[in-house]
C-alpha cells in the first residue's frame, strides 16, 4: 500500500509540475517534463538513502559543469542530497523556472567556450565534475569539436588558474568502441586504448580528445583526474534515448533492427551519478586511480546476471508500457537493409546539416553487442549499482507513460528514418540561439 500510496502522490506532483494537458505543444511545456525536481518512487528512495549518509560525505564546495543536462541536473541534487554545502551548476542553457531551488545550489549560465565564465563558475571548487559535453549523433557537427575538446582546454586553463586540482571526467565507452568489432563482456583493460585511429562518430571521437588532454595535464601534474563513463543512460527525464525511440514506435514505424539479439548493458541515472561521486574519493595525491577510465553499468542487476539485458526485447516492454503495438508483432528489417538506408540519410545529412534518427552511428548501436564487465570500478572505485534494472526499468517506463505520453503526438513526430524528437530539437534549438550558431 506504501509504495502505491507514493506512486499516487508522485502522479500528482508530477502532473502540477509538468502540467501534460497541454495541446499546443509548445517548446516550454515540453522541456518542463525534464527540469522539475519531481522524482520517480525509485529515485524517492534513493535520495532518502542520500540525505541518510548510507553513501558517505561529499565535498562542501562542488562544480557541475552541464548542470541543467540528464545527467549533469541529477548529480547536483545527488551531491546537494549528500550534504554538499555549495554546487555551481555551470550550463549554457539557461535555468527553467521549476528546477529545485534549494539554497546550496548556484545556477550559473555559460559557455565552457568562455575561458572567463569557466574560471569565475570554478573558484574555489574542492572538486570539478566535468558533464558538459554535445552528446548523441543528433547536433551541429562544430558542437562536438567547440564543446567536448575547447570545452575541456578551458577548463584545464580554468583549473589550473584557480588552484582547482580535482577533476571527474564524465566519458563515454564509445570511445573505445571500433567500427567493425562488438564490446562483448569486455572489460576496461580489453578494450583499444585512446587515442585511436578510426572511431564510430564524431561524438566518440572529441570525447577521447577531451580525455587526452585531460590525461597530458594529470601527467603533468597540474591536476588529478578520472574518467568515469555510463553505458545507454536511462531514468525519468531522459530527453535522448527513449524518446526518439519511443517517438517512432508511436507512429507504428519502428521495427527490430536485424536479428534482434544485441546484448546491451545499461545505467540508470542514479547509478552513475553515485560512479561519479565516489569517484572523487580516489583522487588523492599518488593515487594508483588517476587517469583511469571506468565504466559503471546496473551491473548484474541486468535480466542476465553476467551484466545485460537483450536490447529489444527490454525496448519492447516500454513500447508496449506506452500502449503501443508490440514490436514482436511486426516484421523485422535486415541488417543489410538499413546499412543501405543508413548509408543515403548520411549522405542527405552531411549536405543539409539535417539530422536523422537513423545513421550508421545509430545503426551500430543498435545492432551490436555492447556490454562489460565492471569488476574495475568495483575493485578500484568501490562501485555497487544502488538502484537495481529490475525496479529501474519499470518505475522509468511509468515515468513515461504518466508524463511522456500525455504530451505525444503522433501528428508532429517521425518515425525511424524521419527527424528526431520534438524534445531533442528543442534543446539542441536552445543550445545553438546560446552559442550563436
């Protein structure tokens, strides 16, 4: 009865923070669904175990750079729950009117192009956790290299001018990754080293430059750093995966890539957010950790205990969670079929500058396996997922279907080879009027 009283309690909030009876859809409704700090009963437990000490102290004066991002918006208050006294939360895009306005945070508005902003948002930081990144195959081609690689010499150079000597690396396992070979239970150490010569997407490829950079300063001893990556991020407010995916099964269009068996790993966002935060505690002088690379995933809480899920068959539960046609109920589409397709919306993409949910970098991902083994960040890190993908999946799909789904419309949205969702557009929208582009 607790926990259906809570759920109730939750639809409530949720419904006067989101406000989803909104028909016009305009771009502000819309982008409410992931700034209010209405939290899912999972995630009500696990700031309760936050604000508890379960998970231990925290640095007094925190830097989230990417702060109002997916990730970076849970870390803050992950950091704020766990007694941080002060967390600048450094984003280019301005602070919607529903976020929580608890007096240890700080919203900061900048650019991490702005050498300045970056160094007045990072004085007298005990610690800089480093989000902001363009992420996704889905943006401007120049964001990758303006943002993931100028974006972290600035705030070396804003680090080093303030004395800021920590630094958590938020990275990503695609960089790793190679055009041709799966991640099949592989660990950190199976995996090619950075930098490589040929990677998946411009994504994966700035990501690494930026982790290089980061690791020649470490070298140099102008600072401590460690990077720590998720794999498929997911939770409530997720403005990137689910959506664009569950955009297209809305409107009948999405089917299963291929044969259907990709063997995917996956972390919700309350398990990397505490990969983040513990992180922090190895960076201490002649640590053996620094400038290692970690990857943090739900671990064996997955279906498969070894540390996976079947990529379709868990997407199918949130399509037919929505109301949706099963997608077991469909045809599936070759392999060989969407490379070709994939091919020609590159191609259509690289002249226009429009985006497409379907490309090779999409195609490969959701046609690989890609999942590891985390026994590093267990060993060195002390990592434990705290939350686990068999309650996870299901309160993240509830999310959806309460606050998601009320603001569909199959009229406006695409499908699987069409533009991406309305929710992604509008923040890349957001982002390009800050940068100028």
């Amino acid at each position: 009865k607790g926990h259906f009283d809570l759920k109730a309690k939750w639809h409530k909030a949720a419904r006067q923070a989101f406000r989803p009876g909104c028909a016009q859809h305009n771009m502000a409704p819309r982008l409410e669904l992931y700034t209010a700090y209405v939290l899912s009963p999972v995630q009500q437990q696990v700031k309760r175990d936050n604000e508890s000490g379960k998970y231990g102290p925290v640095p007094k004066h925190c830097v989230v750079t990417g702060g109002l991002g997916f990730v970076g918006q849970r870390l803050v208050e992950t950091l704020v729950e766990r007694g941080a006294e002060k967390v600048v939360s450094f984003d280019i895009v301005p602070p919607a009117p529903n976020v929580w306005k608890h007096k240890a945070i700080e919203y900061v508005t900048g650019d991490v192009r702005d050498l300045e902003a970056l160094t007045k948002a990072v004085r007298g930081a005990d610690c800089v956790w480093h989000v902001a990144a363009a992420v996704g195959p889905f943006l401007p081609k120049h964001f990758y290299k303006d943002i993931n690689v100028l974006g972290v010499k600035n705030l070396i150079e804003a680090c080093k001018s303030q004395g800021v000597r920590r630094v958590i690396f938020s990275a990503t396992p695609s960089s790793r990754f190679t055009p041709t070979e799966d991640v099949d239970g592989l660990t950190e150490a199976d995996m090619p080293d950075i930098p490589q010569a040929k990677y998946v997407a411009e994504y994966s490829a700035t990501k690494a430059e930026g982790e290089v950079l980061l690791r020649e300063a470490c070298a140099k001893g102008e600072l401590s750093f460690i990077a720590v990556a998720p794999h498929t991020v997911y939770g409530p407010r997720d403005n990137l995966f689910l959506p664009n995916l569950l955009e297209a099964a809305g409107v009948g269009k999405l089917r299963v890539f291929g044969r259907g068996t990709a063997r995917v790993g996956y972390t919700h966002v309350d398990n990397y957010c505490h990969g983040l935060v513990i992180a922090e505690r190895q960076l201490y002088a002649g640590s053996p950790h620094l400038s290692k690379f970690y990857v943090c995933t739900d671990g064996a809480t997955h279906p498969d205990p070894r540390g996976f899920s079947v990529f379709w068959e868990e997407l199918d539960k949130a399509v037919v969670g929505m109301g949706f046609r099963s997608l077991y109920s469909k045809y599936f589409l070759p392999f060989y079929l969407l490379r070709t397709i994939a091919f020609i919306l590159d191609t259509i993409s690289s002249l226009t500058g429009k985006k497409f949910k379907l490309g090779w970098f999409t195609l490969r991902m959701m046609t690989m396996n890609r999942w590891f083994r985390i026994t590093a960040a267990q060993a060195d890190l002390g990592y434990e997922p705290i939350v686990s993908y068999g309650e996870a999946w299901p309160d993240t799909i509830e999310w959806f279907r309460s606050n998601w789904l009320p603001m569909f419309d199959p009229k406006t949205a695409s499908g699987t080879t069409g533009g991406i969702a309305q929710q992604t557009v509008d923040k890349v929208k957001i982002q390009e009027k800050a940068m100028g582009s």
